[in-house]
C-alpha cells in the first residue's frame, strides 16, 4: 500500500488525490486545498460552509482502493483565527465512502475538533442516508486517526499526541469491496439553518455562513491489516479493545 501512502513533502503529492466534487459532479466546497504551501510538509485543507450528516455533503479528496484497508493519519484542526473552532461542527479527518451513493449515501468516518463542543472526536457511520454519530473527548492539537475495514468490521481509532491509542467505534461492514478512502474537512452547520432539513436543497448551493475550520494533514498511510481468522471482531469478548489496537495501529505509532 506504500504507493498510495502519502508525506506531503511535495506539492506534486496532491495529483495522488481526486476532489469528489469533480468526479461526481457537486459543489466545490473546498475555499483553499494545497500541499507543502500553506503549512510546510502537510496538506492543507479550508472548506467553505459544509457538512457531511445523513444525505449532506462536504468537501473530500481521496483514493479509490479495493480490500482490507488500514488508513492512517495525524490532523490538526483549528480556527480560521487560531485555537478551537468556533462554529459547531466544525469537524476534519478521514472517511471511507462507498462510490456514486449520492442517493443513498453510505460512509464511514472518524474526525477531529469541534462538535456539539469543542476538542472533541467524532466517529460516525452514515447507511442509507442515515447518519449515527458519536462524539468522545479528546485534547487539541495534533490527533491520530485510523480507519479500517478488515472483513466484517470497520474500526475507528484515534490517540492525542503523546497519548494512547484508544477505540473509538467498530461497526459491521456492509460497504463493497472497493472505497474512497480519504481526507474530509467541513464546517459551520448552523449555517444551513432552515436548510437543515431539506439536503437537496442544502446540497444544490453554496450555503452563505462563517465557516471556521482549517484542517492540516501531516501524512496518510495505508496498510494492510490483518486480524487471526479465529476472531470476531465486532465481539469484544473475542478481540477486546487491547488486542484490536495492537492489530490495527502502525508499528511505532
């Protein structure tokens, strides 16, 4: 998976990296987008007013890749000022979505910065149209993120700097064999305000707002893992949350 895996040393590193809204035709989304420019060695992504939340769409760039998947990242996500994003939902990190599922959007994601409240990670999966988030406490600053399909589970991981590894859901994987696997940033949901009901139309335009996120990626990899065929991971009884960590997170991180 090292081809795919990327450092954001160069700029040239963003051609490795498709704008969903170019190739299912949507809104661009994305207000600014480089590499090894804005912040030296990372990615840099600011969406405009956006969400990704039951049939709602926001800004992603990815990777089109078939089989068991171990994506790994380390993000920051501030205000546009500096600090804790101020507008709710204001959320950035990685997601696996099944392709051309406009009509009925299936996708897994974990992200970072500020929910409901902020220093916050979320970890969401949305089938059919219907999204189920979850949001847990986490330390600002720079977080790792992994996202994982390995047979019949999806799992999301995450760990402050200088922390430890920690699960933050494991779902059953429904998904097909081949995903978009890559970065998300989206921002300000207050500003859909009567929109938040209706998708379509919060998804035909640019919705006018205060968006206050900026995402930066220092690097994603991707790896292969592996689980013992014995285990039933969506069983925390059969793999607890020590033994999928350990089989789930990149030697060294």
């Amino acid at each position: 998976m090292g081809e795919a895996s990327t450092e954001f040393d160069d700029a040239a590193d963003l051609t490795m990296w498709t704008r969903l809204s170019q190739t299912e035709k949507d809104v661009d989304r994305i207000t600014k987008l480089d590499v090894n420019k804005t912040v030296k060695g990372s990615l840099y992504l600011e969406p405009n007013t956006s969400a990704w939340f039951d049939g709602f769409r926001g800004p992603f760039v990815y990777q089109e890749l078939a089989g068991d998947i171990l994506m790994h990242a380390r993000v920051k996500a501030e205000g546009r000022r500096g600090g804790k994003p101020k507008r709710k939902f204001s959320l950035g990190g990685l997601m696996a979505r099944q392709p051309n599922s406009y009509a009925r959007p299936n996708w897994v994601s974990i992200t970072t910065g500020t929910g409901d409240k902020s220093g916050q990670v979320e970890v969401k999966y949305t089938q059919d149209g219907s999204s189920k988030p979850q949001e847990l406490a986490v330390e600002n600053g720079w977080v790792e993120l992994a996202l994982a399909r390995v047979g019949r589970v999806f799992v999301a991981l995450y760990k402050a700097d200088g922390g430890a590894w920690k699960v933050g859901r494991r779902w059953p994987s429904t998904l097909p064999d081949v995903l978009q696997w890559g970065v998300t940033a989206y921002t300000d949901w207050d500003s859909y305000s009567t929109l938040k009901q209706d998708a379509a139309k919060g998804n035909a335009k640019q919705v006018r707002g205060t968006p206050d996120l900026e995402l930066t990626v220092d690097f994603v990899r991707f790896l292969r893992p592996e689980l013992p065929e014995y285990a039933d991971p969506l069983n925390t009884a059969s793999v607890s949350d020590e033994v999928l960590i350990k089989a789930m997170t990149p030697a060294g991180a």
